[in-house]
C-alpha cells in the first residue's frame, strides 16, 4: 500500500470515530425540564370601581350682614380675620337712628306691664276683709244719713229748711248708691267677659312690645353665626343706604368639595356613593365623605363636564376654602372576593375569558368567569380557585 492510500484511510477512520463520539454523546444527554414561568396567587381580596373627580373646596355657610337702615355708622368693633360668637355685635350705628325705636320700646313695656298687672289682679280678691268691712260700715252710716234727711225733710214745715234738707237728701242718696255699687263690684269675681277682654288688651300690648324689641333689635348689626370675617366694608362715620353689605361672616369648618366628572362618567354616578377625597395641601390625609348633590347642567367649556358637591366626614385642621382636591367616588364595591391583578387578565367586552395556569409542571389554558372589573383588581367568578398560579406574561 503507498504512502497516499495509508493517509487516506487514517482520515476516514477519523471521520468514523469522531461521528461514533458524537452520535454516543447526544443519546446520552439528559432532557432539559420546562422553565418555571413568572406567576401570580389567585387570592381574596376587595375589588373596588373608582370615579376620579378632580375639584375644589367651597365654603357653604357665609353670609353678608347688611346695614338694617338708612342711617350712620358710630362704630366698627371687628377686623377682617377675627374670630365672631352668634349674635357678637359688629358695629353699632349713631344714636340718633336708634333713638325713636328706643323710645318706642319703652312705651310698648310700659304699657305691656300695666296690662299685665290688671290681668293678674283678676286671679285674685278685687279689696282685703278690712276693706270691705270698713265700706260696710260707710254703707250703713249713709242708709242712716238718708233716712235721717227723709224724716226731717217730711217734719220740716219751713219751705226753705225743707228745699235744703231734699237737696241734702238727694246728694245722701247718690253717696249711698255709689257706696253699694262699689261694695258690688269688689265683693264680686270678674265675669268671663272680664277675663277674654283682659286676656285680649295683654295679648295686643305684648304684640306691640315684641314688635318694637324686633324693629330695635334689628338695629344692632350682629353675627349671624360663630365664625370668621371675611369682609369688612362698614367705615366709622360714614352713612348707608338700608341693605348695603357691611360684613360677610363664614363658618371656617363649613367645607364642602365641589368636584366636575366627565360626560361617560355621568350616568354611573348617584348621590349617596362613599368618597375618599385627597388634598394638595394635606398630601398626608385622606378624609371620607359621600357623593351629596349632583348638577345636571353642563359646565361651560370645551369639555362636557358637570359639577357634583361632595360632603365630608371630617374637616381636618390646614383646609380652608379653594384649596384644590381630587375625589375617587366609589361605584361599586365586591369585598373578600377571588381576585387578580387587572394586568393579568386580558379579559374582552364578555364575561368569560382565557388564562395560562401553572400546575408546576406545565402551562394549562383554564377558562373563567369574570365579575366586577376594579380599578386594579378583576373579581373572578368561577374557572379558578384561591392560591392557583397564574401565568403572568
């Protein structure tokens, strides 16, 4: 064999033994297991629909005190900034404006308690036993006088003597009348008629009175309510015309948020729906509150938008009126139920969709039956049970 022929079959042998290796060591290669893919637990949790309705905070218990007449203003006892109690004088108008409603109100309570006086006097004997004892006595002393006069007066035979014993006589008499009439009246009990007309001069004389306390004390310019000044236009010395605004007065705490949603989220949102309201300037705190009244008007502008007032549990300290605020409005709610993030089901208009589960060993596609589709958890139905893995990509 030549040197060339040798060469060749040592490659070939090569060749054979190199393939023989290969082919030995593919068939005894171990099978790579699945790769374990990225999961998430089926778990219970609460499964919340949200409404986001950005606003703003709006005071909902100011009011303007007007100046209550024509007149001139003597002092201004407030700042704008200060603290008012209910019915805390504001300012006090000059005396001249004041002085007939003064006076008027004087006469009406002296006059209400005369009245009242003369009612009361009915509820009780009109004259004491030694009053009526002693106009007793004058009673029998003049019936005594009268017929002393009357017999003189027929024995007299003198013309003039007897002219002034009759004259005497006659004036005996109207003095006895007088006496037994007085003695009528005060051992007598007043009539009923007595009672209605004294009843009805006291309830006229106390009308009077309350009419005349009203007109003066509505010349006091006074708080309407405990609260803060906001407004301070009233100027010592200055005259005003009746109903010109002199102070506006707000309740600090009387909070509300007025809030706009959008034309799609209309007809989801009610009155009565729970909030949680968020604001700029207390980033830290969350109040409560619910939905309270909705407008439906739409708001002027180039977004269809309408205005809901929200009211709240709470009005924590470092609020005060415009700051800024956005509302999540609760539309619905499913607590403790089977849920998944809202990232892992590509769930379509339907109900009922498809997920990858992983039984440890391999990928299964499982039907389910969705519920309510929340802002960050979907409720499941049924296809699925609490602590299943789910494929996530």
């Amino acid at each position: 064999m030549n040197k060339r022929a040798v060469i060749l079959f040592a490659f070939v042998g090569v060749l054979i033994i190199s393939a023989a290796g290969y082919f030995g060591f593919s068939s005894s290669k171990v099978p790579e297991a699945t790769p374990t893919p990225q999961t998430v637990s089926v778990t219970r949790c609460d499964v919340e629909q949200t409404v986001t309705a950005p606003g703003n905070l709006v005071n909902v218990n100011q009011a303007e005190v007007n100046m209550p007449t024509d007149g001139r203003i003597a002092s201004v006892n407030v700042r704008v900034g200060d603290k008012v109690l209910a019915g805390q004088i504001l300012a006090e108008l000059d005396p001249v404006t004041t002085t007939q409603a003064q006076l008027d109100l004087l006469e009406a309570e002296k006059e209400l308690d005369t009245l009242q006086k003369r009612r009361t006097a009915l509820d009780y004997p009109r004259a004491t036993n030694d009053f009526i004892k002693d106009l007793r006595r004058q009673i029998k002393a003049a019936k005594q006088t009268v017929s002393e006069l009357n017999d003189a007066a027929k024995k007299a035979e003198d013309a003039m003597i007897k002219s002034q014993l009759l004259a005497s006589l006659s004036t005996a008499k109207e003095n006895l009348k007088n006496l037994e009439s007085k003695l009528n009246w005060y051992t007598s009990k007043p009539t009923e008629n007595d009672v209605v007309a004294a009843d009805s001069e006291l309830a006229l004389a106390q009308a009077k009175y309350d009419a005349a306390k009203a007109v003066l004390e509505s010349l006091e310019i006074k708080a309407p309510f405990a609260g803060i000044v906001f407004e301070v236009s009233a100027e010592v010395g200055q005259t005003y015309h009746a109903e010109a605004t002199l102070f506006t007065i707000g309740d600090p705490k009387a909070l509300e948020v007025i809030a706009n949603i959008t034309e799609e989220d209309y007809p989801i949102v009610s009155a009565g729906q729970s909030v949680e309201v968020y604001f700029d300037a207390r980033p830290e705190v969350t109040v409560k509150g619910k939905v309270e009244r909705i407008i439906p008007k739409r708001i002027e502008g180039d977004r269809p938008l309408y205005n809901i007032y929200v009211s709240l549990n709470e009005i924590p300290d470092g609020l005060a009126d415009g700051m800024t605020s956005d509302t999540a409005i609760t539309i619905a709610k499913h607590e403790g139920v089977l849920c998944l993030p809202r990232a892992v089901v590509r769930a379509s208009s339907g109900d009922i969709t498809t997920v990858k589960v992983w039984d440890g060993v391999q990928e299964l596609t499982q039907e389910i039956m969705l519920g309510l589709r929340g802002d960050t958890y979907v409720e499941i139905v049924s296809g699925l049970n609490e602590s299943q893995q789910v494929i996530t990509r």
